[in-house]
C-alpha cells in the first residue's frame, strides 16, 4: 500500500500582510506598471487566482497600498509638527516643506497616491478623512482661527466656479467639525476657499513638477523656488509680513 501524498497542485497558505508586502516591493522597485496579481503570485509561490481570496481585483489591492502610503506620510508629518511650536503658519509652512521632501523621496508612492487617475469627486472628497487630509485641514483650521486671512474679494471670484466652492465649503466644514477643529465657521468663506484652491494648485504642481522633472527649464536648485513660492503664498495670504 502506497503512502499517502500531499495532493498536487496545492498553493501555500500566505497572509494579507504577505501580499500587501510583495505588491509594495513591486511598486517601489519597479513602478506601479510591475504590479500585477500573476507577478505577485509568482513572488508568493501561489496561483493568481489564491490571491482572490483577499482582493476582489487588482485595483482593490492598489487602494489598499495607496491608502498605506497615505498612512506613511502622515505619520511623517505628525512626527515633525509634534516637534514645533504651537503656531499655525509654522506647522502649515512644514507640513508644506515636509509634503515636497516624501514626495521626492517616495516618487513611486506619491505618483499612486497623488498622480494616478482619480476617483472623481468621492475620491476628492474621501480624502478629507485620511491621514495627509486630516493633518493639512489641522493646519488649516489653526490658522483660520488665529490669523486674519487676506482673501480674494468674492467679486472677483470666477462666477462659473461659484457653486464648486459652494459644494467644497459646505464638505470642508463638515470635516473640520467632525475633526473637533475650533474656528470661526464664519471665516471660511467663498474667498477662503478660492485661496486655499489655488494654494494647493500652487503647492501641488510645484511638487509634482520636480517629481516627474518637467520644469520648463533646467534648475540647479529646485527648492529655492519652492521656498519662494511659499514665501509669495504667504505674504498673499497675510500669514508673513517680512
């Protein structure tokens, strides 16, 4: 009598932490492009379709990994501002600096969370809720309460951008309540929401631009006009006035 055998074509059994470990491997070392569930599979030993028991689909395990790198910039930030005084434009200026420096640093993370197709408006607005979101709208909320913001008057507002910021207004004060921010609801006007906008355009493309090295032209030190671009933003917006 024979004995018994393990039958073929068994995979072994791996985690969820296994794979989420694997799949950010790929992406850090290779690009989002290398991260596909038969490459992942084939790095844990197991068959592609083992990996559904976890993920409904590849896109699904992306989210999970985007909102992990999300997580790790947070605790970047809040590690740094734990450090600093209690002053609103100084925390806001280095949760700005500290943005830019991960950014360079994890190229490949900030392209999934920050560069990659969006979700649409529930993606925008979902990120109010997560760690960078929570921090930056912190800082926000300090300053709204503790400094006399310079704003565009309403008038010269876009009237075809008038019930977006609406819609933005009405989100973000919802989400700096539910955080327990104390401030003046009455600050956080139309005006407001137009500057922090084109703030964060501002902040965003500067970013984004020497991430992906598309400057117009060739900068031996890119973080000198970053800084300035700060300094503009804040004598703009009043925080600085030397």
């Amino acid at each position: 009598m024979s004995n018994p055998t393990k039958p073929r074509g068994r995979s072994p059994i791996v985690t969820d932490a296994e794979i989420r470990r694997v799949a950010r491997t790929l992406l850090v070392d290779h690009g989002q492009a290398a991260v596909s569930l038969r490459a992942i599979a084939r790095e844990l030993g197991i068959t592609a379709p083992a990996l559904y028991r976890y993920y409904g689909s590849l896109d699904d395990l992306l989210e999970r990994l985007r909102l992990e790198f999300c997580a790790d910039l947070g605790d970047e930030l809040s590690a740094e501002i734990a450090t600093l005084p209690d002053d609103g434009v100084v925390q806001f200026f280095a949760i700005c600096k500290g943005f830019r420096r991960w950014a360079l640093a994890h190229t490949r993370e900030f392209t999934l969370v920050f560069a990659s197709p969006g979700g649409g408006e529930a993606r925008a607005l979902r990120r109010f809720d997560e760690p960078f979101g929570r921090i930056f709208l912190a800082a926000a909320g300090r300053l709204l309460a503790n400094y006399d913001i310079v704003t565009p008057p309403t008038d010269v507002i876009p009237p075809e951008l008038r019930e977006d910021l609406v819609h933005f207004q009405t989100e973000l004060l919802a989400a700096l309540s539910e955080s327990g921010q104390k401030f003046p609801a009455e600050k956080l006007d139309l005006g407001v929401m137009y500057l922090m906008i084109q703030m964060w355009a501002r902040l965003y493309g500067h970013v984004t631009l020497e991430v992906f090295g598309n400057y117009p032209i060739p900068l031996s030190n890119p973080e000198i006009l970053f800084d300035a671009m700060l300094l503009d933003l804040g004598h703009a917006a009043g925080l600085l006035t030397d």
